[in-house]
C-alpha cells in the first residue's frame, strides 16, 4: 500500500496547452476527457475575464441605486434628521447580503457541477436575501424597508447574472418579509413570516422552473424544496440577529418595549418604593396615554412604556415633589422659589441619567427629555415675583427663562401624549368634587393651556388629534373618579327576640350587655385608630 502512495505522488501532472485559435473540438468528433477538461478551463477564464470587465458598469449602477434610495427614504420622512446610524445599519445590512448572495453563487454553481439532474438555478432559491428588508422593516418601519427591498433585489439580481425571474423572486420575498414585521411583539412572528416568505417562494421557484422548461424534471422539486428552505433561514437569521442589532446600535423595538412594559423592571420596583406617589402617577398617566394613542395614529406601547418611565428623575429628590409629601411636609417652604425651580427641574436631567444607566433605549430617553417642553413653572414663578414686589427691589429682575424647563419641546405624537397626560393628570388632583363637566372643563383648559404657550408647535399633533384627546381623556378621568353610592350602616342585633332601641333586635338587650358593647365599641375604636401609625 505505501509503494502504491509512493507511486501515486510521483506521477506528474499533465498539462494541456491550448494556442491562440486551436481549434478544440471539432464539429462531429466524439467528446472525450481531454475535450472536456480544456473546455471547462476556457469557460472559467472567459468567466472571469468577463466578470472583471463588468465591474466597472456593476459600481455604477449600484451607486445609482443607492443615492436613489436615499433620495426617495429622506423624502419619506422630511421632518426628521437624517441619522447616520440608520444610514449605516442600512449599509452594513446591504454589504452583507451582498457578499452573502455572491458567495451563494459560487458555492450553488460548484455543488450543481456534482450533480448532472440540476443546476445552480434551482439551489439559488435559497439565498435569505428577503431577512434584509425583514430587519429593516422590524428597526425603521415598512416604507424604508420597501425601497431596501427594491435596491437589495437589482444588485442580488446583477450579481447572479442580471435575470429578470430573480429580481422579482427576491423583490417579492423581501415586502412579505417587511410586511411580516410592521406589528412585530412577539418572537413567533420570525417564525410565522418566515413560513409565509417560504411558501411564496415555492411558487414562485416553481414558475420559474416553468418558464424554463424544467417542469417534468427532478429540478422543480429540489426548487421548491431549496425555497422553502430560504423562507425557514430567514427568520431563523432575523431571530439570530435583533438581539445583536439592538445592544448595537441601540434601537428599541415593540418587544423590547414589552420587556420594558413589565412592572418588575428594577427601575420601576425602585420608583414604586422610593416614591410611591410619583408611581401611582405614572401609571394613571400610562393609562391615559395609551387609550388615546391609536386615535391619533401614534403607538399605543411606545407611549404607555415612556408613560411608565416619564418620572423616573423623581427618584432622587421623592419628598420634593407634592405626590410623594407625607403629613403635609412642604420642603419648598423654607426654599427660595428660584431653588424650587431648580429641583422640580433637575427631574428631568436625573430621569435621563438614570434611563441611560437602565438602557431604556433612544425613544423613552427622548420623551423624558421632552415631557415637560420649555413649559412655566408657573407657580414659583408668581412666587418669586411676588417677592421682588414685597422687597420694592427694581434692580433684582424675575426673569422667565429661569423658571423654565430646558427643553425640546416635544417632537413626536408620543412625547406630546405624555405631556398632555402629565399635565392633565396632576391638575385632576386638584379637583374637590371631580364630576364629569368639572372634568371635562379641567381637561380643556389644560390643553388650551400647553397649545397656546407653543409646547406642541414642533411635534405632529393636528387639532383634530387635539380634540380626540381630549375625548379620550375625559372618558378615563371620569372612570377613575366615578361616583359610589353610600352603602347603610349594617344592622346590628341584640340577643333576644324583641327590638332594642335601634330597631334591630328582638329583645332590648340588659344595661350590662349594652355597656359591654359601648366598651367593646371603645376598645376596637382605639386599636383601629393606631393601624398604619408609626
């Protein structure tokens, strides 16, 4: 065996040199091994050569596609900014189905080569080029993820050799996919969109086959079953992936919101210790928010998450804000009003610390930030200047911008939710009987009170949207302060079978039994007064 290895190694390769216009085979001669080889060898080099000739016409027209789609998605959404982050996610998606769809194309034409029944085309079919515009769609919303799928199909479709059937056959897997994840909340919907992508691709792999003539083969079945396979890689991909994306790049999507949405959060067990008051708020607030978000095309988690964590600042300070005072202990009392303002203020920045700490994501941090605009804070504010008037001192001026909040105001419909729930919810505790027209005018009056100091002027509140709001205020606020009947006193019986004094015995009960009842009566009354007494 080892003179048979030996042997084998020292034999030399033979090599076939073909000249400038040597005619390989001629027509009619019987096809031999050599013939073969020397074909196989000329096809490559003509590849290559021809692949390197189309680079150039490759860069140019992938250029043209690019600035098109960013021409067409900064359009889409002309009051936003464009972010450098969702311009390089997009990036980093598009280089690596790129080179994905390139290396599946080498390896589907050298596994095709070992089998005579297929061709490359029918294990092309499971290139998961649609979980592109699927993690699109899941971080930047199903418009941008549209044009993503336009632009990832040409060059997918350039790459394999310009055919039309593949365009198409990726283009259409792409927009089920991002049409899969505009309302994502759950894992299972990878799984769900991915089985409905892989079923569009059977029968679209099997038109295909069709067209070119493959349809009483071996070949359509294999197509069918490599596109099936496609639509199962790519939400296993996508499932694979967010986790990555998000700790990335930093984007919150609906699950992770519902993540966040659970009340045993730390931060919001903190907030529930710490300043109990402040939690209660929140809640209500959250409550408020999220009945009004969907009329107004705003989303209802986005809003009822950054509800839950709009105070979280408060936590510093708890006993500085009046929903969390005990017994009536006002600490602003021995403060000067431009000092109050300052730690009613420094809520806000404290809120955003700690978010960042929490990693509660981009669009809680910017609602925190926003919830309160550059509104007054109108009570130290009258404070103050009433001071200056008792002092008679014309040199010390009271200047607004002081007593101001530092902003943004409020840039989405989310953020401008929550300070109109923020601000009509603290004002409801005001209210000493809360019936529904006292509410009602409560309601109105606020609201009128932030559009008119130009809190909303930056963010995509109609007034339409205004009035909805305001309706759907009114409906929570009477729900939670609705009137209850008084119920009657239980009656109480003596033993015996005649009514006593108060008409509820059968029998008027001894002198002692009713001093026994009058000491019971003292002693419970005493016990019950020290419950939750310190």
């Amino acid at each position: 065996e080892l003179r048979k290895e030996a042997a084998r190694k020292a034999v030399k390769p033979v090599y076939f040199k073909v000249k400038k216009g040597e005619m390989i085979v001629r027509e009619g001669e019987p096809i031999r091994q050599e013939h073969l080889l020397k074909l196989a060898e000329e096809y490559r080099y003509l590849r290559k050569d021809k692949f390197l000739g189309h680079i150039p016409a490759m860069a140019i027209l992938i250029g043209f596609l690019l600035f098109s789609f960013y021409l067409v998605t900064a359009s889409t959404r002309p009051q936003v900014t464009p972010n450098k982050k969702d311009l390089i996610f997009q990036a980093l998606v598009l280089s690596i189905f790129f080179l994905l769809a390139i290396a599946s194309n080498f390896i589907a034409a050298e596994v095709a080569r070992g089998f005579p029944f297929l061709t490359s085309r029918a294990l092309i079919f499971a290139i998961p080029i649609a979980s592109g515009p699927m993690l699109v769609s899941l971080f930047q919303g199903i418009r941008v993820a549209a044009g993503f799928s336009v632009l990832l199909s040409a060059i997918t479709a350039l790459v394999l050799g310009g055919k039309v059937e593949f365009f198409v056959y990726f283009l259409v897997g792409g927009l089920i996919a991002a049409h899969g994840m505009r309302e994502c909340r759950e894992r299972g919907e990878f799984i769900k969109t991915g089985l409905k992508v892989g079923l569009a691709n059977m029968v679209l792999a099997l038109s295909i086959e069709t067209l070119h003539g493959f349809f009483y083969t071996v070949e359509p079945l294999v197509a069918c079953a490599t596109a099936f396979f496609g639509g199962i890689l790519i939400a296993v991909i996508t499932t694979g992936s967010v986790p990555l994306i998000e700790m990335a790049f930093g984007y919150t999507t609906d699950i992770k919101l519902l993540e966040l949405a659970s009340l045993d959060q730390p931060p919001l067990r903190e907030l529930m210790v710490q300043a109990p008051g402040t939690y209660h708020h929140s809640v209500i607030v959250s409550q408020m928010v999220e009945a009004s978000a969907k009329a107004v095309g705003a989303n209802p988690l986005l809003a009822k998450v950054a509800a839950y964590y709009h105070d979280i600042g408060k936590m510093k300070k708890p006993l500085y804000f009046i929903e969390n005072q005990i017994n009536g202990q006002n600490k602003h009392e021995k403060l000067a009003p431009s000092m109050s303002s300052l730690i009613l203020i420094s809520h806000v920045k404290d809120g955003v610390e700690l978010a960042r700490k929490y990693k509660l994501g981009q669009p809680i941090i910017d609602i925190i930030q926003q919830h309160h605009g550059t509104s007054l804070i109108t009570y130290f504010y009258e404070k103050a200047k009433e001071q200056v008037g008792q002092r008679s001192d014309k040199a010390v001026q009271v200047k607004e911008e002081d007593f101001r909040y530092p902003g943004p105001k409020p840039q989405t419909k989310e953020a401008g939710l929550v300070m109109l729930a923020d601000a009509v919810q603290a004002a409801s505790k005001t209210l000493v009987d809360p019936t529904p027209a006292r509410i009602q005018g409560l309601v109105q009056k606020i609201i009128n009170r932030i559009f008119s100091d130009g809190q909303l002027d930056e963010c995509e509140l109609t007034l339409k949207d205004l009035h909805l709001i305001a309706k759907s205020f009114n409906k929570t606020l009477s729900g939670i302060f609705h009137q209850r009947i008084e119920y009657p006193e239980p009656a109480v019986r003596a033993s015996g079978g005649k009514k006593a004094a108060n008409g509820n015995s059968d029998q008027p009960a001894t002198g002692d039994s009713r001093g026994q009842r009058a000491d019971d009566k003292k002693k419970n009354g005493e016990s019950l007064r020290r419950l939750g007494l310190s």
